[in-house]
C-alpha cells in the first residue's frame, strides 16, 4: 500500500524535476533543433523497464556520452538528477 502512495509522488517529482532544469524548453512540446520529445525518449528507454543494471548503464553513458557534452542543461545535472530524469523517462516520462 505504501508503494502505491510514494509512487505517484516520486513520478511527480520527475516532472518537476525536468521543469525546474529547463528540460521542457528542449524536449516538451516546443522542440528545439534536433532534440528529440520526452515521449521518443520514453519510448526508447522503455527497453529498460524492469532492468536497474540496464537502466544504470544507460545513465554512465549518458553522463561520460557524446550526448552529456556540448549542451549546457546536460552539464549542469548532477549524477543524481541525471538518474532521476531518465528513471523517470524509463518508466514512461509522464
């Protein structure tokens, strides 16, 4: 029971997450260059459900990847923020 009250809540904090580290201005609805949508990489990501050793190793390449660098709201999430967004992202980004 208690897993079903602090989920939603943890699912919220994503979202919210993204929009305080300006994820939205990118990936929402208003894209910007070649930035794929939150629902393209969810849908990508979603290979990842259910595999945390999959998931982590998805976070390390993003963090050390070509995709971290060169684009100034990557470089500025901690690695724990990095985790939270694409945890977030492989459970459906919604």
């Amino acid at each position: 029971m208690l897993a079903e009250l602090t989920w939603p809540l943890a699912w919220q904090a994503s979202s919210q997450l993204a929009s305080d580290k300006g994820c939205y201005n990118c990936h929402g609805t208003a894209l910007s260059g070649e930035a794929p949508s939150f629902e393209r990489l969810a849908s990508k990501l979603s290979r990842y459900q259910g595999d945390p050793d999959g998931e982590q190793e998805f976070v390390t390449k993003f963090l050390t990847g070509e995709m971290f660098q060169h684009i100034d709201a990557h470089e500025q999430l901690t690695p724990e923020s990095a985790k939270a967004l694409i945890h977030w992202l492989v459970e459906g980004g919604k």
